[in-house]
C-alpha cells in the first residue's frame, strides 16, 4: 500500500486539537467588513470546533496522518 497524503488545503484550514477534535476559523472575515455588523465580525473571531461527524470525516479523508 502507498502511504497517505494529507490533503495540502486541509492542512492550511484544519488543526486537530489534543482530544481529537477537529478546528476550523470561521468564514467571513477577509474582505467587505463594512457591510457586516459589528456582532458578526465579533462572533467570527478566533478558532471553533467542529460538529463530531464532520470532524471524523475530515480526519478520515482529509487530514489521514493528523
């Protein structure tokens, strides 16, 4: 069997934590931050974790050696 790749766009947006839980920074917050209100730009700041099954399938697909 080949080894496994980890896919080079899912190790740029993903990081596994301890626990095995799967982070992810939340979208909207690159450009036209005028339009967006003061409450979404503060509620999108940081890192979040991801629902379990999502988690599992990035791990399992994505991110194989992580």
């Amino acid at each position: 069997m080949p080894k496994l790749k980890t896919k080079s766009g899912a190790k740029k947006r993903f990081k596994i934590t301890g626990t095995g839980k799967v982070k992810y920074t939340q979208s909207g917050k690159r450009h036209g931050m005028i339009k967006r209100s003061n409450k979404t730009i503060r509620e999108h700041r940081g890192m979040t974790v991801l629902f379990k099954t999502d988690g599992d399938n990035i791990k399992k697909y994505f991110l194989p050696n992580g």
